[in-house]
C-alpha cells in the first residue's frame, strides 16, 4: 500500500496514460489484421507477399503481383503503411511519457515499445491501491 494518497490530478493522468497504450495496442491488431487480409487476399491467387515484419508492409510489396491483385490491394496496403506510422506516434508519445512520469522505466531502453508493459503495471498497481483503499473504507 502507498503511504500517500493519489490525488484526482493523478488518477486521471494514469488513466489517460493507459489509455495511450491501449489505444496504441489496439492500432497493432487493425494492423495485424490488415497484414493477415493482404496475406490471405495473394494466396488466394496463388501468389505470396514478401516477407517481413507487419511494421515494413510497403505498397512496394505488391510490385511482384499481377496488376488486378496489385490494384486490388494498393488500398490495403496503403493502410498498413499510415497504421504503421500513428502507431510509430504513439510509440515515440508512450516513450515520451515512461521517461517524464514513470522513471522506473528507465531501465528498459531497449525499445520503445518495452515502455508500455511497465506503464500498464504501474497504472494496474495504482488500480490495485485504488480497490485497497475503497476496501478500507468500505465502498
């Protein structure tokens, strides 16, 4: 238990700062689901999509497909790639707010996105803290 109490300025900056990481997790599914599509979409065809990392997913890719394949999946693709760059954002925004607000982290620099599971622990420990409190005073 935390020997001071959480005032309402900084429950609300934990809660916006899992929210940044919660949003940016969500940006990788759509974008892992994208990928999965355009996967899917060229082995119907037959044909196969470089590979890489969903995070390298360029419009490139396509060059080696037929053109109606290559015209079908542009859009797709195009996608990918502007997913691709928010989530680039949010990582720059959670690296930004792992160095400013939760020191802690300074321990793992290895990548960017090696800030948000320690974020998100210490936004759980402060719900944590928070249900123990409501617990003592009985609410």
């Amino acid at each position: 238990m935390c020997n001071r109490k959480e005032t309402g300025h900084e429950e609300a900056e934990a809660q916006a700062d899992l929210m940044v990481i919660r949003t940016q997790a969500v940006l990788v599914e759509v974008r892992t689901m994208l990928v999965s599509a355009a996967r899917g979409f060229t082995k119907f065809w037959w044909k196969r999509l470089g590979s890489c990392g969903t995070g390298q997913i360029r419009e490139e890719l396509a060059r080696s497909l037929s053109k109606p394949l290559q015209n079908a999946l542009k859009p797709l693709m195009a996608e990918v790639e502007s997913v691709s760059e928010r989530i680039r954002g949010y990582d720059e925004q959670i690296e930004n707010i792992a160095k400013s607000r939760y020191p802690e982290t300074a321990l793992l620099q290895y990548s960017p996105r090696a800030y948000r599971r320690p974020i998100a622990e210490v936004g759980t420990t402060w719900e944590q803290r928070q249900h123990a409190m409501r617990r003592e005073r009985g609410l």
